[in-house]
C-alpha cells in the first residue's frame, strides 16, 4: 500500500487510485504544510470491510512513514527509504 500510496500522491498511478487519496493541505502557509500528509477519508459508512479500503488504510500507513521517507524525490529512493525504516 504503501508504494501505491507514493505512486498515486506524486507519479505514475492509474487516475482511479489518484481519485482516492487527498493531499492535505493548509489555507495559509504553516510549518504543517511542507510535511506531505494525506488526508483520511471521514467514513460514513461502518462495516467490517471498511478500514480494509485503500481510501482508508493509504493515508494511514502514509501519515505513520517518517517525514524523510514521505519527502521523497523520485520512486527509487523512495523504496530505499521505506526499506531503511521498515528493516
């Protein structure tokens, strides 16, 4: 999830998968804005499949990743950050 989550924020991800996840973003410049967090969706809908969506879990997992990792300049490096942190 976490390399769609990557793919569909910043590059080569199908519109579908684009279409579900926000980027949170602020009405003013604050020192929150440059930390590269998603939005997660408010579930109006409960269900014991729902936490298992990707519109759910995405931004999730994507807000627990370290800043330096989230920050990524290219889909490579990327992967060699979640390795380091993950491993």
């Amino acid at each position: 999830y976490k390399l769609l989550a990557y793919k569909a924020k910043n590059g080569p991800a199908p519109s579908y998968l684009s279409d579900l996840i926000t980027s949170r973003t602020a009405p003013r410049c604050l020192r929150f804005s440059s930390t590269a967090r998603l939005v997660p969706p408010s579930l109006r809908m409960s269900g014991k499949y729902t936490s298992r969506f990707f519109s759910v879990l995405a931004p999730r997992w994507w807000n627990e990743l370290p800043l330096a990792v989230r920050t990524a300049e290219s889909l490579t490096i990327f992967k060699r950050r979640l390795k380091t942190y993950l491993f």
